[in-house]
C-alpha cells in the first residue's frame, strides 16, 4: 500500500461521512476483529476519554483560555458552513417576507373577524 492511500485512510476515517455503507466498508478494510457490535469495541476508549477529559479539565480552570478555546472552536465550525450566494440569499429573503406579509394580512382578517362578532354579539 501506499503512504498516500494510509493518508487517504486516515483522512477519510477522520471526517463522518454520514454514510453508512461507507463506514461498514472502512471498518471491514481497517483490519480490526468485528464482532457485530461497534459499541463495545468503542466503550473502552469512551472510559479512556472521560477520564483524559476530566484530567484536562481540572487543569484549565483559567476562564481566558476556556474562552479562547471555544471561540477558536466557533470559528472551526463556521468554516464548515455552506454559506449561500447572493442569489440564494435574495430567494429566502423575499420568501420569508411575503410569508410574513401574509401571516400578518391572515391575523389581522381574523382580529378583525372576532372584533365585528363580539361587537354583533354583545354590541
């Protein structure tokens, strides 16, 4: 094998996919024993993370770098956004308006359906 295709590997086992029938083939590839359950086989290394976690976070009780990491983290997630084009943007723009004018018209029509009746009724 290759060292591109191990980094190929790597990289795919690293990023989820969302697949399914591409993880059952990544983990029939990987060599690893399957024994029908994957989540026996990943209960230990969860307890070895939990305990790691608690470790690491015993250790940063500063406020400014727990602030830092998270904005850090935000930023990771952002980049991942499918942002839309300018045309998308003017799509849903103009949807949600006339969706708003109308849910406004409707209200209105019944306020002042219900205003009429209590006024026939009471009035």
């Amino acid at each position: 094998m290759d060292v591109t295709d191990e980094r190929d590997d790597t990289a795919a086992a690293q990023r989820p996919s969302g697949k399914r029938s591409a993880r059952r083939s990544r983990s029939a590839t990987s060599g690893a024993s399957d024994t029908g359950s994957i989540a026996t086989i990943d209960r230990t290394a969860r307890k070895d993370e939990k305990k790691s976690g608690r470790a690491d976070r015993d250790r940063s009780r500063n406020p400014f770098k727990r602030l830092f990491k998270f904005l850090r983290e935000v930023i990771a997630e952002l980049r991942k956004v499918i942002w839309p084009n300018r045309k998308q943007m003017i799509t849903y723009t103009a949807v949600v308006l006339v969706f708003v004018i109308f849910m406004v018209a409707f209200i209105s029509g019944l306020d002042l359906a219900f205003i009429k009746g209590v006024d026939w009724l009471f009035g």
